[in-house]
C-alpha cells in the first residue's frame, strides 16, 4: 500500500531511477575491457549496499526488517539475481548499451510465461501475444550476426547472454512476486546485494586488477548508481501505481541511446531500429494486462 498518492513524484523518481541505471551501466561498459567480470560485480554491490542500508535504517526496516522465515525462497531469489547481474554486465560488455538494455524488456514478457508455468497462472492471449512480439524482435535483432557470421567479435555471444540473462531476471521476478507475499523488499533487495558480493568475490582466484584512480572512479560509481537507482525506483512505486508508471518504463532506453551516440561515439544499427518496436511492443502488451488486471482488482 503506498503511503500517498503523489503520480507526479512517481513519474519523476521512475524517470530518475532510469537515468541513475543507465549511469551504472555506463560506468560498467567504460571498465568492461580492463576489469574482470566478477571483479566489476564486487564493486558495484559493494558500493551500492551502502545507501541502501541508510535507506532502509531511515525506513526502521535497518536490521529488524532482514529477519525471515523463507530463507531458501531468498537463497532462489539472490542467486537468479546475482547470475542475472553477471549476464548483464558481460552483455553489457560484447554490445552497444542500447542492445543489452533492449533484450533485458524480454524479462517482463517472460515472467508471464514463467508465471504461468510455475505459478499456476492464466496464459492469456496478451501472454502469447507479448512473447511472440518479443522474440519476433530478438530473431530481427541477431538475423545479421546469424547471417554474417560474425560471432567472432563477440556480439552474438552478447545476444544470446542477454537472452539468457533476461530468462535469470524473469526466475528473479517470479520470486519477488512470490516473496512480497510474506517478506519486506528491502530484506528482498538486501540479500540479492549480498549475494553479488560473495558470487563477485569468488571470482578473485582468478585474478582481479588494481585499478588506477578513474577506473577506481567508475567501479565506485556503479555502485553508487545502482544504490540510488533501487531506491528511486522503490520510492516510485510508493507514491503511484504500477499501471501509471509502466509507459515510463520506456523511458530508460532512451539514456543507452544518447551515452551509445554521444559517449561511446556508436552508431545505431538498422537491425536495433527494426527490433526495438517489437520488443517494447511485448512489453506494453505485458504492462496493458498488469493494467487492467489492477483496474480490474480495484472496481471489485
């Protein structure tokens, strides 16, 4: 239940917690060829588990709220998460930010289908509807990389991680969904951190860098991006509904576009103009259905 209904605020912090993601991926893309993988996972929790400590204390929730009854629930949860966060970053890596930002609004259209495979929920043809558009749109994206032969450069290796990464981020949803029943989301928020820490940790055997003072810059600030970027996401979703907030979902592929343009000096391909409207298309089917599902709630 949100505390007050204030759509204008809601809109903003969701707008703003577009912008800080894209800044954390920004900042993760500008170390991906100098740092390790795992080492970049580190960073970014580690810093981001700072503001979302004092945020949670602020909120009373700083520890009494992490006590659960569900711990094997949080152990499913983190992991997906953490694998997920893993995939991204390495997509993050092989392609243009815009494309990994892309592929990642299959995980709306494939938590329907996994919640109605796991969860014992509806397939509803806006379901089917929204899962064909998308993966129309995946096939659209990689036809040229399937056709040229150019996995050699690592993008459609980036594709299919993507893919897989948005199948992860779609197992974690459906967790959240089910944890939200019984579980605050800052527990749910904090032990997904935790668990990118130990799973980026784990990976020092195999060798991480010293980084130099702006690399060292850039991997504090992924942390700090994605930190701030939970929460004014969170905040969203307390002072406006889901419903009115979904068409500014968006709204966060358009930062990618313009740090790929202007940033990283990366033209757009045909192939992402073509794949983009099908992809949000799903994805607003999706959005559409949680609309009227709630609307539906509402009037009964």
């Amino acid at each position: 239940m949100r505390d007050c209904d204030l759509p204008g605020l809601g809109i903003s912090l969701r707008i703003l917690s577009g912008l800080l993601m894209a800044g954390m991926f920004v900042s993760v893309k500008a170390v991906s060829a100098d740092v390790p993988l795992g080492q970049i996972v580190f960073f970014r929790s580690f810093f981001a588990i700072f503001p979302l400590v004092v945020f949670l204390w602020i909120r009373g929730e700083f520890p009494s709220g992490l006590a659960t009854e569900r711990p094997g629930a949080h152990f499913l949860r983190a992991g997906f998460g953490a694998l997920a966060l893993f995939g991204s970053f390495a997509a993050v890596a092989r392609l243009n930010l815009a494309e990994a930002i892309l592929i990642s609004q299959l995980s709306p259209i494939l938590m329907a289908l996994g919640a109605a495979i796991l969860l014992a929920e509806r397939l509803t043809r806006w379901r089917i509807w929204g899962l064909a558009l998308g993966f129309a749109g995946i096939v659209v994206l990689v036809w040229p990389e399937l056709t040229t032969y150019s996995w050699e450069r690592g993008r459609l290796m980036g594709y299919f991680i993507g893919l897989a990464t948005a199948v992860l981020t779609a197992l974690a949803l459906i967790m959240v969904r089910s944890l939200n029943k019984t579980e605050s989301p800052g527990a749910i928020a904090f032990y997904f951190v935790l668990a990118s820490m130990i799973g980026g940790i784990a990976t020092l055997p195999w060798g991480w860098v010293v980084p130099n003072g702006p690399i060292l810059g850039f991997l504090v600030l992924s942390g700090l991006f994605g930190g701030f970027g939970h929460i004014a996401m969170t905040l969203a979703f307390r002072y406006a509904e889901a419903s009115r907030l979904a068409p500014f979902e968006y709204v966060a592929l358009l930062w990618p576009i313009l740090a790929d343009v202007f940033i990283f000096c990366l033209s757009l391909a045909t192939s992402f103009l073509l794949a983009a409207p099908l992809i949000l298309a799903g994805a607003a089917i999706a959005a559409a259905e949680k609309g009227r599902e709630s609307r539906g709630k509402h009037l009964s």
